[in-house]
C-alpha cells in the first residue's frame, strides 16, 4: 500500500503565499510522475502542475491559470512533492489534491483546503 500526507493548506490573503507538502510512504519502487490537482466548489477537478523527473533531469508542467505563480517541485531521496504558491487570488481557493503514479498505478492524498480570502 501506498500513503500520502498532504500538508501546508490553510487560510491566506489575496497576494500570499503558501507552501504545499506531501509525503509518499509504503510499497513504493520508483514513482513515475507526481502532481497537484484541485477542486473547488462545484467545479470540476483540474490539474494544478505535474512533474516528472528522468535521473537527474525534471519536467514539469501547469495549468493555464497557475502558470508564472506556482511552481512544483520534488525531493526525491524523500518520496516528497512540494508546490510553492505565490501571489494567491481568491479563484485559487479549493481542495488540493496530491496524486503520485508508481508503475501503472495512480495514488491520490486526502486533500488539504487552501481559501484565499481578505
């Protein structure tokens, strides 16, 4: 089995920034790729930023609407993946979600409220 520990949401002001968390844990060989979804309230699910990584070598990608403020990143001696939020709107606020892929596996976090509000 395969857990994930979603941490760093919260409540911030428009302009802010936070730092998201999550740890994979359990029967993990090599995870392929590793990302951040979010869904606020009465929408649908959407992809935040995803990254790959090839050795040494990552590649990582956003949604339209995150591009230029957020950036993902990974620790992979620690199985961790970070997303740094800056310059947070209130169309931000939602449940991010952290999904790995190990294999042809996919593992989703719990989610961790982020509201961007004054």
């Amino acid at each position: 089995q395969v857990q994930l520990v979603e941490s760093g949401g919260g409540l911030v002001q428009p302009g802010g920034s936070l730092r998201l968390s999550c740890a994979a844990s359990g029967s993990i060989s090599s995870i392929n790729a590793m990302g951040w979804f979010r869904q606020a309230p009465g929408e649908e699910r959407e992809l935040v930023a995803h990254i790959r990584s090839y050795g040494s070598i990552s590649y990582a990608s956003y949604g339209d609407s995150v591009k230029g403020r957020f950036t993902i990143s990974r620790d992979n001696a620690k199985n961790t993946v970070y997303l740094q939020m800056n310059s947070l709107k209130p169309e931000d606020t939602a449940v991010y979600y952290c999904r790995i892929v190990v294999g042809t596996m996919e593992y989703w976090g719990k989610g961790t409220l982020v509201t961007v509000s004054s």
